[in-house]
C-alpha cells in the first residue's frame, strides 16, 4: 500500500538487509514448487531442480479469493496480495482516470485510498448493508461508510458486481453491477478476501481441509513436516479465535513457535486472546477480544462516538459475569498490553471502564475522551459501576 502511494520505497519493506541471509546460513532460492515427495523428503521445483529437507516448513500464505464474473480475466482486472500485484497495478494503473474496486473488506479500503493518493475517481462496490458489516457492528460500520464518502468514493452499498465489460483489445472499459447499473472504468480490483494457499500440497498427503491441518505444535499429519501463517487451519479450539487467522503477528508467532519446537524446546501454539488493527483512511482502527457484528446471547455493549464522527469505541461483556470480552476502537490507540493483560486475567467491565486511561496510548496533549466515556457509560448503566471523577 504505502509503496505505491509513495510512502516507502520496496527496499524499506524487506525484514532484512540483503546481506542478512548469506551472513546467517540461509540459501534463498528464486522458484517454485512442483510437487513435495514427503516419503523421501524431496521437494521437485518448476526449473527441473530438486531440493532434499530434514524439516520442512510450508509458509505458503494466501492467495486472493477468485470470482466467476464474465470479463474477469480482461487485462485491467486484478487482486492485491503479492509484490507482484502491486507491480501489476503499478502498469495497470498508469494514467487511468476511474476504477472500480469490488468488495468491502481491508484489502479493499487500502486498494481504495492507494487509487485515491493518485488523484483517480473511484467507485466502491460492497455487498454489505455498510462497509464491512459482516465483522464490524453497525455504528461502527456507518461511521466508516461517512468517512469513506468523506473523501470522494463513491461508496455503493448492497451492490454487487454482475459483468465486466471490455473493449477489442481485451482492456476493461466498464461493469455492471447487480442494480443493472453501468459504471465506466478502467480499472477494476478484485478485493473478495483470500484462502490458504495449499495447491502445491495437493497428492502430498499432508493433510488439508480450507487450509494445512495442524496441530498444537504446529505439526501436520506427516512427520519432520511443520506449517505456519496465513496457510494454516488448526485443528484445536483456542478461546475466542477462529481455525484460520490470515494477519501478519501469527505467522511471525507461529513462526517462533516451530523455530522453538524444531531446536529441541517443543512449545505449543498459543497467541494469547485476538487483537487486529488498521486503517480506513485517517481513522486508526483496534480490535481486542471480541466483538461480535451481531448482539450475542448472553452480551451486553455500550457504544460511544464523538461528536466528530472520527471517533468511537465499543465495550462488550458478560451480562451474568460482567467480564470483559472485547472492544473496538476507532481514532483512539489503546496500549495492547493492558488490554492482553485485562482479557486474560478476565476483569470485569467496571474495572476496565474506571481503567481506559492506563490503556491509552495516545501521544501527550492529544485530547482524552475516558471521562465522558465513562460518565456515558455510567448514566446509560447507572447500577454497574459507580465512578469518582475529580
């Protein structure tokens, strides 16, 4: 994202300098798997070459959810994963005036603001009755949807893409949408989320289902083999976290945990409660624990949102227990520790809302909103916490 808006340079994304690897023993090899032979521990690549493991780690990742759209593969047309999706918008991109960019997730709003820094008019197609509804709860999605507007999109909301038209030369000149609606363009990004990336797995006999199965140590169903990242589907419960979890810090945890477990400390899989954060243009957006989009049996939430409509955080808990569960934040950075620490420790929301001022991580002389959260809270909820302002 920040590449292509000018932002860094594609050497300041790299985790290492290049001098890194050699100095550290590790040979990096430019190709691609074929076909993995797990009884002999051989891996056959598309050069013809072939490489021999002791251990073998699949870091496979990701790759960008597909659509069966006609004119899906006119040129124009593309997700945004890899290195090489950005060097293909890049081209894709070069002198265009209007995009279209299709579905209403993460990938998408960054897709969205990237065209946007380049002075390019966009139209933002979202199936859901706001943006990303389908993980955010509805004061939170709407606040996005105004912002989203706030800066020129064209936000179309319960709208789907139908057809992508195209000219002789095979370039897209325009869609479709579900309402019947031709929108002219000459861009269009696919942004309908991602699936493990586990093609080159397929006759291994390393076991799969959505993604590589593992479990607590991260180990597949064949020995010496191990798997981590976006590609992994664990085949035990964790508390609050779902099978596949596609964010960056749990493949640098999983990571950890092999390197750990592969030099003679075995260390079991555990990331501690979920945590997120992001962006939606200038709004700073953290989640911990949970918040479900829909109200759940046995939750009960509070929303608070600033008058600018720039701000906003969301508490749930227990109605029995009143233990926390988790909050959204928008506009506000929260410290993750007393937060991770908060949810494990499973304190109740009295002493989380008497306590947001220690989890704030704002810079100095930035305004502070903890006391009118609070007395919010309190008058909303005048029997569950009795607070004492100065």
């Amino acid at each position: 994202m920040y590449v292509y808006m000018g932002h860094l340079k594609f050497d300041h994304t790299k985790p290492y300098e290049d001098s890194f690897w050699k100095k550290n023993k590790i040979d990096l090899l430019f190709d691609h798997t074929q076909n993995i032979e797990v009884q002999s521990k051989k891996i056959n690549l598309k050069s013809g070459n072939s490489i021999t493991y002791d251990i073998l780690v699949i870091a496979t990742g990701s790759i960008s959810n597909a659509l069966n759209t006609p004119g899906i593969n006119l040129t124009g047309v593309q997700s945004l994963y890899s290195y090489q999706d950005l060097q293909l918008m890049e081209k894709n991109t070069n002198s265009i005036r209007r995009a279209v960019v299709v579905g209403g997730g993460l990938i998408g709003i960054e897709m969205v603001e990237m065209l946007k820094s380049r002075n390019i008019d966009v139209t933002f197609l979202v199936r859901e009755k706001e943006f990303w509804s389908i993980a955010l709860p509805l004061g939170e999605a709407s606040m996005i949807s105004r912002h989203i507007r706030s800066h020129g999109v064209e936000l179309k909301l319960e709208t789907q893409l139908k057809t992508i038209k195209g000219d002789a030369a095979g370039r897209v000149t325009s869609i479709i949408t579900s309402n019947e609606e031709k929108i002219e363009c000459e861009f269009v990004g696919i942004t309908v989320g991602v699936t493990p990336n586990i093609g080159c797995i397929a006759g291994t006999g390393i076991a799969t289902k959505s993604g590589v199965l593992v479990n607590e140590y991260l180990q597949t169903n064949i020995q010496d083999v191990y798997a981590i990242g976006d590609c992994v589907e664990r085949q035990y419960d964790l508390r609050g976290r779902k099978k596949i979890e596609q964010v960056w810090y749990t493949g640098r945890m999983m990571g950890e945990v092999v390197a750990q477990t592969i030099c003679g400390k075995p260390t079991k899989y555990d990331p501690g409660p979920w945590f997120n954060s992001a962006k939606f243009f200038d709004i700073e957006y953290q989640t911990y624990g949970n918040v479900s989009p829909l109200p759940q049996q046995g939750e009960q939430d509070f929303y608070w949102e600033h008058s600018s409509g720039l701000k906003a955080m969301h508490l749930v808990w227990n109605t029995q227990t009143l233990e926390f569960i988790g909050v959204n934040v928008f506009g506000i950075r929260l410290r993750h520790e007393s937060f991770d620490k908060w949810l494990q420790q499973r304190k109740d929301i009295r002493f989380v809302v008497e306590n947001l001022r220690l989890a704030n991580f704002d810079p100095e002389f930035f305004e502070r909103h903890e006391e009118e959260i609070a007395l919010q809270f309190l008058a909303k909820y005048p029997n569950l916490l009795k607070l004492t302002h100065a």
